[in-house]
C-alpha cells in the first residue's frame, strides 16, 4: 500500500508511506521532510541544523 505523507522540504520531491516504510526521512524536531536523494547529498546534521535556525 501506497501513501502520500508529504513534500521534500530541499527538491519538493513527493514522499509516500510504502507498505509502512517512511520513503523519506523525518526531522521531528521542527517537522520537515526529505526526500532520501536531499538527505544523502547533504550533511544531514547540516539540513538539522540550517532548518532549526528558522
């Protein structure tokens, strides 16, 4: 099964549950996503820390 959670907050790439499988990861602390291609062309502590600054 296939949902749609949300948007990639770097690209805007849409993000889906996969047979409960978050297709993305989740930054809890303020919310966001990321597409997986975002997270592992960035530092992530980097995308944590730039996105807590807002």
């Amino acid at each position: 099964m296939e949902e749609f959670v949300g948007f990639c907050s770097e690209c805007g790439k849409p993000i889906h549950c996969l047979n409960s499988f978050l297709n993305g990861v989740d930054n809890k602390e303020n919310g966001t996503l990321h597409c997986f291609t975002c997270y592992n062309n960035n530092d992530p502590k980097a995308i944590i820390n730039d996105e807590q600054q807002i």
